[in-house]
C-alpha cells in the first residue's frame, strides 16, 4: 500500500511540474502583430503594418498623409503604441474626421502569439466610441472608428483580458502538501 501512494505522489509531483510552463502570464511583448486600416470595410485593407511589440510606440505618423504604409493615410499626426496586453491610438495633433463607411479603422490581429486572450476592455476619450464599435476574437480586435471626428490629445486604449492564471505559489503548495502526506504515511509505516 505504501509502494502504490508513493506512485500516486511521483504522479501528481509530474502532473504539477508539467503544468508550471502554463503558468506564465499573457504578454505581447516581442510578438509580431500586425496593424491594418481597413476602409470602406473590413474586407479592404487601406494600409497594414507588422510591428514587434516592444518598449515605446510601434508606429508614429506625423501627419499629411506623410509617410508609409498606415502613416500615409493619416491627415493627423498619431500615435500607435503596443504594450504586453494593451493596444492604443492617439491623435497628437489635429481633427481630421474618419470619413463614413461600412467600416474605417483598425485591425490588430496575430494577438494569439500573445497568449490566450479571453476578452478586453476599452478606455477612451473619443465621443462616440464605445463597445458596440469594437469586435473581438481571441486572435484579432477591430475597432470601427467611421464618423468619428477627433480632437488632438484623444485616444482610445484596449486592454486585452486573460484567463485567471493559478498563483504560482499554488504548485509549490501543493507539492508540499503531498510531501507531508508522503512524510505521514512513512512514518506510520515505520
């Protein structure tokens, strides 16, 4: 009987080192994500660029549809800025409105490389943007900005929510507990 319960505690010891590796929290931090501007709907890309999620803003436009690939379309000066679970747009400067659509604004997506995401929250300071304009997948979030007209300094930040990930504490606890069951049932053996 003794031989068979210290098998069980070799089990569960293996079962909870394998799962340790999942205990790391969501981060996007050094994945790639592409951002994509999509008008006049979501099946049209205006402009897309793939970024290395990293320390400070990915992209920034100076405005006047200067520059490449998203920064060519933008009238206004902004800022897109990635960090380990968040995605955000500001307007630096200017008031150019997203014109009407099916659909004018962005797609961040290749977000799974981040981990497991299970939903989001938006904070904002664009009048009119609200939950309703935003779409959500575990891979990709769209934001719907048509019709919006901005102010400089206004910016919207989505903040991508996780799976409740264990204490790491709680292996280790366990692991302990077990040992002392296995201390308890060797001593009474003995």
């Amino acid at each position: 009987m003794t031989r068979s319960f210290a098998r069980v505690l070799t089990v569960c010891a293996l079962a909870t080192a394998a799962t340790a590796p999942a205990l790391a929290a969501n981060d996007l931090t050094g994945t790639s994500v592409d951002v994509s501007w999509l008008f006049p709907n979501t099946a049209t890309t205006y402009a897309t660029r793939n970024v290395t999620v990293g320390a400070g803003p990915e992209i920034q436009c100076a405005g006047g549809d200067v520059g490449p690939d998203l920064c060519g379309g933008f009238v206004d000066a902004a800022t897109i800025d990635l960090g380990s679970q968040t995605l955000s747009l500001t307007i630096d400067s200017g008031s150019a409105a997203w014109s009407a659509a099916a659909f004018n604004g962005y797609e961040f997506s290749n977000l799974s490389a981040g981990g497991a995401w299970t939903g989001y929250t938006l904070a904002t300071t664009f009048a009119g943007l609200d939950a309703s304009r935003i779409s959500f997948t575990p891979d990709a979030v769209w934001v719907n900005m048509q019709g919006i007209t901005p102010a400089a300094g206004q910016s919207f930040t989505i903040t991508l929510n996780a799976a409740a990930v264990p204490e790491p504490a709680g292996p280790a606890l366990l692991l302990a507990g077990l040992g002392v069951m296995a201390w308890v049932a060797r001593r009474r053996r003995a």
